[in-house]
C-alpha cells in the first residue's frame, strides 16, 4: 500500500467552518460477530477465522468504499507507529500479540480495526467540524460490513460489545479542541461543567489518563446505550459544541483586548524559539506550536498559515518523523530533526 502521510492530515481544518477551534471529527463504532467469544477470550484459531471473514470487505466491488487490507504483522513499526499517531488504529490493536488487521481506506481517514477489544472497531476521522460527515462514513461501513457477516445484538442492550460501556449503539462520537482562550482567562471549568451536564467526557490529547498539551482536548460521549447515533451525535455537535466554540472565541477575544502585550510575548517568544530552537521535545514543540496557532487565530502572525501548524502538529511525532527523515532515529536525533522541520516549515 502506498502511503502519504501528507494526505489529508487529520488537523488540516483551516478552510472548514470552525476550524479555529474545532481541529478534528470523529467517528467510531464497536461491533462483535454473532457466534464468537469477545477477543480476549478467544483463541488463536478463533481470531484467524474473524479476520478471515472480514477481509472480504475489502473485496467487495463498491467503487465509493475501497479498502486496503492489511495484517497487523505484515505492518512494519514505523507505519504502525505513524497510524497509532494519525489515530487509524489504536495502542491496543499496534501491540496485540494475537492475529488482528486493520482495513483502511486510501485517504487515511477510514479504517476497520479487526480483533481490537471488539472483533470490529470502524472508525473515521476528518478536520475541523465534520460529525455528520465522519457519522456518515462509519454508517456506510457498517452496512458494508454487515453484508458479510451478522452482529451480535440483543433486543434490550442493542449491540453486545466486550466493555459494557460500549452497549447500546456501541457509537463514539469525539472532537478535538483547541481552547487556550479558556485557560489564559481560568474558564475551562466551565467546559468540565458542560461536560458532566451531557454525559461527555473530555481529556487530554493522547485520550483517556493523558495530561494536556498546546491546549488540545479530546471530548467524547461517555453512554451508548439509550440514543441513536443520531442523537449521540448531536449531543456534541449541536449541544455542546455552539456555547463552546462561543466561550472560546470570546476569551480569545477579551486575550486581545485586554492582555494584548502577554498575548504578542507569548506568540512571539514561541515563534522565535520554534524558528531557531535546534533541539525540541514533543512536549515543547507542541506546546509552543499551540501558541503559534492561537496567535494565528488573532491575526497577530500574518506569515504563518494556521493549515501549517496543524500539519506540523501531526508531523512533529515520532513515527511521522522517522517516516520522513529514516527509520533508525533515536530520541536525541529525533529531537534534532523536530527542530529542521519546524524551522524549514516556519520559514526560518
């Protein structure tokens, strides 16, 4: 499978609407075959048989679905690694022992995780705010998948799935945001308040147990069980995420007007260590690039393309710099071509 880690970054939100704080949409659905145990109570041979079933989808003449299969084993680690970072896959299915795959689609955006904790995990992700676009992909997959084989399914509990959490509709719906305006005035507890309002969950960048960097929040329906996809959907898009896309651009706003010297020190001491720093950890180029963007934001950069730092802040990761720069990097050499590339890509 050709792969162009360029195409279609799933932060690339500077011509979707709400791309200023909104950086990404996705979608995910957990299925489980009718007749099989949960993955982690199935054998060998069991979790064989499922991805031999499911491979089929990617045979399925369906000119709007083309899907590349590929073996987990077969998939060298860099790529592993990169897909982990682009969210294509999950650690879990990157650092299963037993047999699993995953069918993605050319743009990078769709993908099947097969024998993840779930026989079935379908997922898609798109820039900016993109819900009905993202529901939509992970619904015409389903109905793909569900050609080939039947879904466990109880008429009370919806679709059976190997954690609990998941039962119902088995649909995760999730937005990345960018609210440095909400930290810079101390008004993130208002979020964290909204959030627990809607039965959402909002963590730090890597997900769940991680802390924050560049002010990036993942938000997430916490239940499944009880709604339609439709309605899970609109929970984030039409209930939670106006008010907060409110809140945000007023702080940055208020930022502008009444903390302007702290914002243009912040903005650009970031800018100048990024354009001539020759060593930078993940956590500092993150960091920094996420005050670069909010300075982008308020027209106090005018040289920079804010498409530029969300690019980079996929690029910059380990797996996606050893894709570009070589595969035998290590830390101390990956710190050092973090710093060529974000000085080659902001124009110092």
């Amino acid at each position: 499978m050709k792969i162009d880690p360029d195409y279609n970054c799933p932060f690339n939100s500077d011509h979707t609407p709400f791309g200023d704080v909104v950086l990404s949409s996705r979608a995910r659905l957990a299925r489980n075959l009718e007749g099989f145990p949960f993955v982690n109570r199935s054998t060998t041979s069991d979790c064989i048989e499922v991805t031999s079933l499911l491979s089929q989808i990617c045979t399925k003449n369906n000119s709007n679905l083309q899907l590349k299969w590929i073996e987990m084993d077969e998939l060298d680690s860099v790529t592993t690694e990169m897909f982990v970072e682009r969210h294509l896959i999950s650690s879990s299915l990157a650092h299963a022992i037993h047999p699993c795959a995953i069918a993605v689609g050319p743009e990078l955006s769709r993908s099947v995780m097969v024998n993840e904790e779930d026989h079935i995990r379908i997922q898609s992700i798109r820039p900016g705010l993109q819900l009905t676009d993202v529901r939509d992909d992970v619904h015409q997959l389903d109905l793909l998948v569900e050609e080939i084989i039947s879904y466990a399914f109880d008429d009370q509990l919806g679709f059976l799935t190997a954690c609990p959490t998941n039962l119902g509709t088995g649909a995760r719906f999730s937005v990345m945001v960018h609210l440095p305006g909400l930290r810079l005035v101390k008004d993130l507890e208002r979020v964290r308040r909204a959030c627990e309002g809607m039965s959402l969950a909002i963590r730090g960048y890597r997900g769940e147990g991680s802390g924050t960097m560049a002010d990036l929040y993942q938000v997430s329906n916490q239940i499944t069980l009880g709604n339609t996809e439709e309605q899970l959907c609109n929970i984030l898009s039409e209930d939670f995420l106006p008010p907060v896309i409110e809140w945000e651009r007023k702080a940055r706003m208020t930022i502008a007007k009444e903390q302007s010297q702290r914002l243009d020190d912040q903005t650009f001491r970031s800018l100048g260590l990024l354009q001539n720093a020759r060593i930078l950890t993940p956590e500092e180029a993150m960091n920094n690039l996420g005050n670069i963007r909010l300075g982008i934001s308020l027209d106090r950069i005018d040289t920079i393309e804010i498409s530029t730092v969300n690019q980079l802040l996929i690029e910059i990761h380990p797996g996606h710099l050893r894709w570009k720069y070589g595969k035998e990097l290590d830390d101390d050499e990956l710190n050092t071509r973090r710093a060529d590339l974000i000085r080659e890509k902001l124009g110092q």
